[in-house]
C-alpha cells in the first residue's frame, strides 16, 4: 500500500472513530468511551500526519506540542464541574483563533495568488474564526465573573453590529476582487470586532447557549481551514463539530422555550425584578423549616424525587446528596432524580456532576417522565434549582420564561427547597412556588443543609 492509501485508510479510521465518539457522548453511560475513541480518532490523524508530510519547522513542531499539553492537561484534570462551560467557551476560541490563524498564514504564505474558491475558504475561515474567537473569550469572561453577567447594551446596539457585518461583507468582496491583504486584515479586525460586540448583549444565563453556538463556528472554521490546505479530517472533522453544535444549540433552545433569535437578541435576564417577596408589592412570607423536621420527613416519605440544578453543582454537594440519597434507601424510600435538559450549564452537565457521586444512571429521569410521576410523589426535593421548577413558565404569558418547559414539582403533595437565600435565578424573577403553603424552604449552603439533613435520618 502506497503512503497516499495508508494516509488514506488512517482517515477513514479517524473518521469512524468521530462518528463513534459523537455517539458514546449522546449516552452518559457511554460518554467516556466515545469520550476516548474520539480522541484516540485525533491522535491517529495528527499521527500519521506528521509521519508522511515533510516537516519544514520540526521544533516550532514540537514547541508548540509541549506547549498545549501543558496548558491542555492541567486545565482539563483541574477545572471544576461548575466551570466546565467556561473551559469549553476557551478551548473552543482557540479552536477558532487556529484555524483563522491557519487562513491567514496559507494566503500569506501564496503571496495572495490564491484561487478564488481558496479566496472563499480563506475569508469563511478568518470570518467565522475570528468571531469565535472574540465572542468565546467575552462568553469566558461574563461565566467566571471577569465581567458583568448582565447583558451589556445600548442605543442602536444592533444598528452598530449590522453595520459592523456589512463592513466584513464589503472588504470581502474587495479581497475577492483582487484587491491585496490588506482587505484580509480589516476583515480580521472587523470580525474581531463583531465577536465581541456580538456575545455583549447577552446575559450569563444564556452564555452556554451561545458557546455552543460559537461551538458550531469554531467547527465549520475548521471545515474551512480543510480547504484551504486540502485537508480532509480537518474538512470532516469540522463539519461533525459544526453538525452536532448546531443541533445542541437547537436543542438548549427548545429546552429554555425560546427560540435563538430571541436568545441571541433578546438581551435576556437585564432586569432583575425579584426582591424577595412575591413580586406583586405584596409582602408575603414563606415557610421556614429546620433540617430536622425537614429530615423527619424524608425519612418516612415513600416516594422522594430530588431536582439538582446549578446551585448543587456550585456548593460541590453532589457527594453529600448522594449519601442522602442511600440513607433514604435504606429505610425503604424510592428515591429518583428529576433531570431537567439545562439543569446545570449545558445538557448533560448535572449527569456527569451525579456521575462524579456514583448515582446510578438507572436513577437519572429525564423531564417527561419525572413530570409523570410528580402526583405520586410524597416529597420534591429541590436542591440549588429555581428557574426550572418555575411555574410561572406555564402558568405566566407575561413571565419571561413562558413557554420553557419545567420540572411541574408544584404537582408533588410536599416540597422542599434548599437555598441560600431568596434571590431569583438567572431569569431574575421571582418563584411564586416559594410562597405555596406546601412548599417549606431549608436556607443555607446546599452541601451543609445536605449535611444536616444526613446526620437527622441517620439518628431518626
């Protein structure tokens, strides 16, 4: 077999290994299998890469392979689940960053005598990788608190964004025309630009979403950068990336019961209303309880369903609930876990925190079904959730989460929520579910309530 055939038999093997992947990280018992397999897939390509390409910069080469290790490694072993979202926003801008940096270096390289299909290449890859590199960073930036999570706008905000992607348009056609690398450079900086300004209106609540849209960038940026250096893994490669981001990005959508223009324009969570009340100028209580008489009853419940959102994932209490959880089994009580799609950051986020305490995935619910089994439920634990077992999502025209399908725990005959206190989710409202006389609420850090709440079933 000649080197091009066994460079070519080497990709089809990577290729599959990519599909395999996508599919294993579709099934939380699964992931970490197609987890491997896909990278396995991407060590074989770089591989077998190197090994049949004559190599002109073998220690850049090499520099740069010890450089991303060292930087890849300990961020990937390091990074807390609560901060997975904003790993991903910066591994996927540098994804894009590369791949812009790939287009500019192969025009510089040709001395601007490109073909106009490269041309085409070359601009979809500077553009697309340029936003997603810029947006990505200021998505990085509003999920670790470097900036404001609010959304940052104003007058004519979009009229400037417009007019920002009709200057990209405009010196693209120049470049297409002929005209030298300098039109490239003001695409570049105009894309820049755009990224930045378009990630800035929208609010840390919906920053997962646009990562994943970015996600998406970053993969056709990289199909791009196939073409230009006639590359077939990364044109593949890239186009699963760009595939699957988009339909997560749909998916986070539907999931939120809003659609992504709204999302993207919408400027989402820049109000917050909530003040601790009920919201409606009333001055409404809610109804206290003491983790003793919150543990006496979950110890003699029969049926509990525990709903885990962001706020277990920040306190780290995925271990202190899973030992709750096996207290609770072992006096008798079913125990499920009610999964909403976004419950964490992104989907599958909570699945993988739950994994992390060793909580079968038998016990893992998706929505639907957790929704059918509410009205048989004793007790609905709610831990560090608010936004998705809001009912004003169905009950609320007005509300501006109507429409995002919920976890409807209002159905279950008693429920408890652990807080930290009476602030509103990312949606900045208020829960009128806190303020039904079912509903008794355990203020505190979710890992000490949890706590708590071990120690009274241990000793009842």
């Amino acid at each position: 077999m000649s080197h091009p055939e066994l460079v070519g038999a080497i990709d089809i093997v990577a290729f599959v290994c990519f599909i395999l992947a996508l599919k294993g990280l579709s099934s939380p018992p699964l992931a970490r299998r197609g987890n491997l397999v896909g990278a396995a897939g991407m060590l074989l390509a770089v591989a077998f890469a190197l090994a049949f390409t004559p190599l002109h910069h073998l220690l850049l080469l090499v520099v740069a392979l010890v450089l991303g290790v060292a930087v890849g490694v300990p961020a990937a072993r390091l990074v807390k689940m609560t901060a997975m979202p904003q790993m991903v926003a910066a591994f996927n801008g540098v994804g894009g960053g590369a791949a812009a940096l790939v287009a500019l270096a192969t025009f510089a390289q040709r001395g601007g005598l490109t073909s106009d299909g490269e041309r085409v290449a070359i601009l979809v890859d500077v553009v697309i990788g340029s936003i997603s590199l810029t947006g990505s960073a200021i998505a990085f930036a509003k999920l670790q608190e470097l900036m404001t999570g609010r959304p940052i706008v104003y007058p004519a905000q979009q009229r400037v964004n417009g007019a920002i992607a009709i200057v990209i348009v405009a010196f693209a056609v120049a470049l297409l025309a002929g005209v030298g690398g300098l039109a490239l450079v003001l695409v570049l900086v105009s894309s820049l630009a755009l990224g930045v300004a378009f990630v800035l209106p929208i609010g840390g609540a919906d920053a997962p979403v646009v990562i994943s849209l970015l996600n998406a960038f970053t993969g056709l940026s990289v199909a791009a950068s196939g073409f230009v250096l006639n590359d077939t893994v990364l044109i593949v490669g890239g186009t699963l990336v760009g595939a699957s981001g988009a339909l997560l990005t749909r998916m986070m959508s539907q999931a939120m019961g809003r659609s992504l223009t709204n999302i993207l324009f919408g400027a989402f969570g820049a109000v917050v209303t909530a003040t601790g009340t009920a919201g409606d100028g009333s001055d409404r209580s809610v109804r206290s309880s003491t983790p003793e008489d919150v543990g006496t009853m979950l110890a003699y419940a029969d049926r509990v369903m525990v709903v885990p959102g962001y706020g277990l994932a920040v306190a780290q209490a995925q271990h202190t609930l899973r030992e709750l959880v096996s207290l609770l089994e072992a006096r008798g009580v079913t125990v499920t876990y009610a999964i909403h799609p976004v419950a964490g950051r992104m989907p599958g986020h909570m699945n993988v925190l739950l994994a992390e305490a060793d909580v079968p995935y038998e016990q893992l619910e998706e929505m639907d079904v957790a929704n059918g089994e509410l009205a048989r439920t004793d007790v609905a634990l709610v831990v560090g959730a608010n936004d998705v077992v809001n009912p004003a999502a169905r009950d609320s025209p007005g509300s501006p989460i109507y429409g995002m399908p919920i976890i409807e725990v209002d159905q279950a005959k008693s429920v408890v929520f652990l807080k930290r206190s009476m602030r509103p989710g990312f949606a900045g409202i208020d829960n009128e579910l806190l303020f039904d006389p079912k509903t008794v609420l355990l203020f505190g850090d979710a890992k000490d309530s949890l706590a708590k709440l071990v120690a009274v079933v241990k000793a009842v």
